[in-house]
C-alpha cells in the first residue's frame, strides 16, 4: 500500500473512531439524560431516579470510559499503521 493510501486509511479509521465516540457520548449525555430521562427515572440507582443519576454522575463515568477507551484504541490505531511512538 502506497503512503497516500495509507495515511488516508489511517485519517478514515481516525474520523470513524471519533465520530463513534461523539455518538455514544451524546446518547448517553443527552439521551439518557434528558430525553429518556423519564422512562429511566422508574429505576432507581442508590435511592435516586436512573434518569438523574445519569444527567449528574452517570454522563461522567461514561466519559471518562471513553477517554480510556479512545487512547487504548488510538494506540492500536497508530500501531497498524505504523506512526506510534517508541
């Protein structure tokens, strides 16, 4: 494969980890948070209703399992094509 062609490969795989990663965090951010937050207040999460669990803590923890998961992912990224660091 040709370097053009592979740091386009690369730039794809990037966007698509990206955007992967922006939809679940507005789907758990505002989703759960705000527009399901009704349904999900039938549950309760330490005495307090799911839907505001997640509009105050829940979108947290989902972001920062996120930010490990992004650089774990980017790290595997970098490795197959080769533009890791050593």
């Amino acid at each position: 494969m040709s370097t053009d062609n592979s740091s386009k490969a690369y730039w794809k795989d990037t966007i698509a980890l990206v955007r992967n990663m922006l939809i679940i965090w507005f789907a758990v951010s505002y989703g759960a948070g705000i527009l399901f937050a009704g349904a999900l207040n039938s549950i309760s999460i330490g005495g307090y209703p799911l839907g505001f669990w997640f509009a105050q803590q829940g979108s947290i923890y989902i972001f920062i399992a996120l930010i490990f998961y992004y650089a774990r992912a980017m790290g595997k990224l970098d490795e197959k094509y080769d533009v890791h660091e050593d």
